[in-house]
C-alpha cells in the first residue's frame, strides 16, 4: 500500500504554507493603500519607497533574529507556534 499524503509532515507545510501567505499579504498591505493615504499625508514616492523598504526590512532582522534564539534556546516549536 503506498504512502499516506496528509502527514504530519505534510500538515505542518500546509499550515506554514498559509501562514507566509497571509503574513506576505499583510507585509504588502502598505504598497496597496499608499494611493489612498499618500495624498493625504503628502508623502512623495520616496518617503513611500522608504517606508516599505523599512518594513520589510524590519521583517527580515526579526526574522532572522528570532531564528538565532530558537537555535540558541532549542525552542524550535515553541518560536514556529
């Protein structure tokens, strides 16, 4: 009889599959509402450029940060949950 799909294993990369989905959504959230919020604030491109750059560069220090202290902690599963 041939290997079950759905896993644990499998499970868990459908679970952080969507969970990056909706994390990417929300990381892009700024670019899609600047047209609306921009005007207002009178921000030019390039404040806006910055803003976004800022942000997803704050995204990946912490994301490399928190995986620097799951690897130093051994809390792996608790810092994924």
């Amino acid at each position: 009889m041939g290997k079950r799909f759905w896993t644990p294993e499998n499970r868990a990369v459908v679970m952080l599959s969507l969970a990056f989905g909706f994390v990417f959504f929300d990381r892009n959230a700024l670019n899609f509402l600047t047209p609306f919020f921009a005007p207002e604030m009178g921000l030019s491109n390039t404040q806006i450029g910055l803003l976004s750059s800022g942000l997803s560069l704050t995204w990946a220090v912490s994301g490399f940060m928190l995986g620097l202290w799951a690897d130093a902690s051994g809390r792996r599963k608790q810092a994924l949950v």
